[in-house]
C-alpha cells in the first residue's frame, strides 16, 4: 500500500454503540470523473491518537475493476471528514 | 504495607516539542517527510519578518541553530532550513493528550508548561512497579500512543527530577538520586542549573564557580552576601535541596498581566504607536477583567529598531479594570518617554492587582464609571460570544492595524514559568 491521502466522500453506518461502518465511498479521478467503491470487507479498525489528534483507521478490501484490492479510510473526528490514505 | 517515606517524582519533557507534534501530525496526515529527521524548526512567518525559532529539529541543531533565535540568522547558517509556522492549537491538544495518559499512572500531575510535567510517584509501586520501570513504560505508552518521544527524569523532588531529565536525549530515562548528584550532576557546568540564567553566570564566574559542584561547596553566607536571596536559592538547587509539592492545578496567583507584538513595519509617527498600544490595551484589559482584577500599576515597554529596549511605568490614583481608563495612562507615559525615534515592538503591562468586586474610588474619578464599566463588560461579553472581531473601535478602520494584538490566540495555552 502506498500513502495517496485523498479526500472521499463516504456513506457510513454510525451504529448506536458507537460502532462505524463504511459501506461505500466516490472518489474523484483527475479528469473530474467519480469513482464509486463499494466497502466488501472491514478487516480491522483501530483509533489513533497520533499528537492527540483522533482518527479511526480502517483497512479495508475491495474489488476494484476485477482486482481484490487492500487500502486504508482514515476518519477524523474533530473534522467529520474521511481521506483514502493508503492504497 | 511499608511506608514509605520518600517521594518518588518524575519529570516528563517532550523531546523537541513543538516540532515533534508538528511532524507526527503531518505523519498522520499523510505526509511521507518527518520533520525530525531533517534540519526544520518551528516558529513564525518569514515573509512578515517578526519570528523566531521556537523549536528546532537535531539535525538543525548541528548546524548550530538555537532556540530563540531570529529565523533571518537561522537561515543564514543553514539556507536549506525548512520552515513551518507553529499551531498552537495543535499543541495544546498534545499535551492535553499527554496529560490524559500521565494520570493513568499517578492522581497527582502538574503540568509546568506546554511540553512539561511533574508526576509524584510515591507510593504507586504496587500497581506499575519500580520507579524506573515504570517511567519506561510511561515513555513508550507515550511514544506508541502520541507518536512522540519524551525524556522521564526521576528524583526524589522536582527540581532534581526536573535536572534529570535534561541528561542525554531523545527517548531516555534518567535517575538522579541524591546519591547520585556530586557525580552525575556536580561536574555539569553551572548555567545547566535551573534558575541559573544569562545574568547570574557572569557575576558566578567571578566568584570563580564554574561548575554547579563548585556552587554547592562554597560558603552559603559568602553567596547571600553577593546574590542575596536569589544566591541562597541557586546554592540549595546545586545541592539537591527543593521541597515544593506537586500541585495538582498548576494555579499561581498572577502578579501581572501583560501583551506586546512585533510590528511587521517600523513605527515612525506617534498616531499609530497610539493606535498599536490601543489594540494592546483592548487584549490586557479583556484578560484583566477576565481575572477579576483591577490594577494599580500601568507599563509599557518599546523596542527600536537598533533592539534597544526600554520601558516606562506609572502608578494610579484610583484601581481600575476599563480599557478606557488604562491606555490614557499608556498613552501618556508613552508620549513621555518616547524618543521619536523608528519602532519595532511595543508592549503593555498592569500589575498590582487587586479584586474588582470592591475597590476604592477617586474623588477624581469621572462621573460615569459604572456606565463605562457597564460598557466594557457588554463589549467583552459579545466578543466571547460572536468573536474577537465582532465589535472593534471605528478608528482602527481602514489602518492595517488589527484592532486587537498580541497572545497567541489561545488562553488556556499553558505559559512557562520560573517557580517549580
């Protein structure tokens, strides 16, 4: 997986535990097209504190075109916003 | 159970700072260069030419870099420096979060400064073991967790704690036991001490004391005879003697409450000196009143472009707490003192403090204090409420000065302090 960090838009359950789950989320190409990824498989999840800034790190697999594909949503909580960070 | 008697207290000092929060946020960010591994420093804006270094990365220090220093001078000894300006807000947060951790180990921290806190360990064994072992294990929970590395000093109180952790960085733990102090700290030159600053080391030089062992062996009553007090105070400190509690709130009572900028233009005509002390004053009567106090005493102080510095003060008839009140004293003291000559920086200082619930009037004073007071208070309280800028003086239109200057925007921003 190689650092991308790009920002997303992202449909996501917030769970009334607390629990979220990306379902699915676009990403604009450089010729200002969307691309839609659907969300197949949450692998792990975890909250980083780095410099005591909250983040929920998810890995994340999909099939993109026709190849399994690994990468990282990052979601930051002071600022409601998701970035693709590794693919 | 066995009882203990000793205390136990660590100090934990973030290595670098602000510029290691500032490169791990930018990891986390996504960024792939870390600041700490290339000559960086945080501190200003190079373009608006005030700034100097705040924090410094340790392949900057090789190129002899130091803190405090103007960014123009670090640039000169390194042309390829990186750069980047300080977010306090980002700071805060850090050592929030390291705060947040430390009192998983101990009721009792006191956060000194932004990147500095005691924690008293005594009596914690049981639960997290040997003091050393247990300082590891704060250090890397810390680097794991936050991403940045720290440096754990321990003692049997602050100020050995505190000197113990200034031994060898990045990432260490230090032991600096009474014991221990005429080897690892006696041979340590004597301007490593704490509270043992630019104007003492010269006057101890003639002394003939070079090293803080040479400070700890002389004769204590030769010392307060030439450094009074202070003398007594530096001469404890070199031989380990310091009993101050850690307190919880890091509360001192405030002696004074002051702002001053840089100006990013030199001051050449008295109207916008006004004006810049003006805004200075809006900042320090906010804060004062904020406090609860009213003050006594009004300074200023002004720096010119050849950076020679001098001040000026006056004290009142009357206490007050009203923006209006206190910049007419600025202005006329500065209007007294003034040269006439280009200005870079000004401050505005109150102190003497006293509580503004009851306080005596003047005979002299104008009519309509309550009403002025009444005014000051609706203009602070819709400034808290809809922002600094909601609410500015007419004359700052169109004047490129911001109608409030000085602080650094953020006030629970913990500030250093001489007092352990």
């Amino acid at each position: 997986m190689k650092v991308v960090r790009k920002p997303i838009d992202v449909s996501a359950i917030f769970y009334q535990e607390g629990v979220i789950v990306p379902i699915k989320f676009r990403i604009q190409k450089s010729d200002e097209s969307w691309v839609v990824v659907k969300v197949d498989r949450v692998i792990a999840k975890e909250l980083e504190k780095l410099a005591g800034n909250k983040m929920w790190v998810f890995t994340c697999e999909s099939t993109i075109g026709d190849m399994q594909r690994l990468y990282q949503l990052k979601y930051e909580l002071d600022t409601c916003q998701w970035m693709l960070f590794k693919i | 159970m066995k009882k203990n008697t000793k205390r136990i207290i660590f100090h934990i000092d973030v290595n670098s700072a602000f510029l290691s929060w500032e490169a791990v946020y930018r990891l986390q960010q996504g960024e792939t260069l870390d600041l700490r591994t290339i000559p960086s420093v945080v501190g200003g804006d190079p373009k608006s030419r005030r700034g100097i270094v705040l924090a410094k990365s340790i392949p900057a220090k090789h190129y002899k870099i130091q803190t405090g220093e103007t960014l123009y001078a670090a640039l000169e000894k390194c042309p390829h420096l990186k750069i980047v300006s300080p977010s306090y807000g980002l700071y805060v947060r850090c050592s929030n979060a390291m705060v947040e951790i430390l009192k998983e180990y101990s009721p009792i921290v006191q956060r000194f400064s932004a990147d500095e806190c005691f924690l008293d360990y005594t009596g914690m064994e049981p639960h997290f073991g040997e003091p050393e072992a247990a300082a590891r294990r704060i250090k890397n929970h810390i680097y794991r967790e936050l991403g940045f590395t720290v440096n754990i000093g321990i003692s049997t109180n602050k100020l050995l704690a505190k000197m113990a952790s200034d031994f060898k960085k990045p990432d260490q733990v230090h032991t600096l036991f009474p014991w221990e102090i005429p080897k690892k700290m006696w041979p340590l030159p004597v301007e490593e001490l704490f509270m043992v600053g630019r104007a003492t080391v010269p006057k101890l030089h003639k002394m003939r004391i070079f090293t803080i062992g040479d400070l700890a062996n002389y004769d204590p009553v030769h010392i307060r005879h030439r450094l009074k007090s202070h003398g007594i105070m530096i001469w404890q400190y070199a031989n380990g003697i310091e009993d101050s509690a850690v307190r919880g709130g890091n509360a001192i009572e405030m002696k004074g409450i002051g702002n001053s900028t840089t100006i990013a233009f030199d001051v050449e005509d008295r109207k916008t000196a006004h004006k810049i002390l003006l805004s200075l004053t809006e900042t320090v009567a906010m804060r004062l009143r904020d406090a609860g106090y009213c003050c006594r005493l009004v300074a200023i102080s002004i720096k010119n472009s050849d950076f020679y510095t001098y001040s000026h003060q006056r004290k009142l008839l009357a206490a007050t707490d009203a923006t209006g009140r206190i910049y007419q004293t600025v202005r006329e003291i500065f209007d007294e003192v003034w040269q006439g000559e280009k200005i870079r920086h000004l401050g505005v200082r109150v102190s003497d403090f006293c509580s503004n619930e009851f306080f005596q009037h003047s005979l002299f004073d104008e009519a309509d204090l309550e009403k002025t007071r009444a005014l000051d208070q609706t203009i602070d309280r819709i400034r808290l409420k809809y922002g600094t800028k909601s609410v500015m003086r007419a004359s700052f239109l169109y004047s490129d000065i911001k109608p409030l200057s000085g602080g650094v925007g953020q006030d629970d921003f913990p500030p250093m302090s001489s007092i352990l």
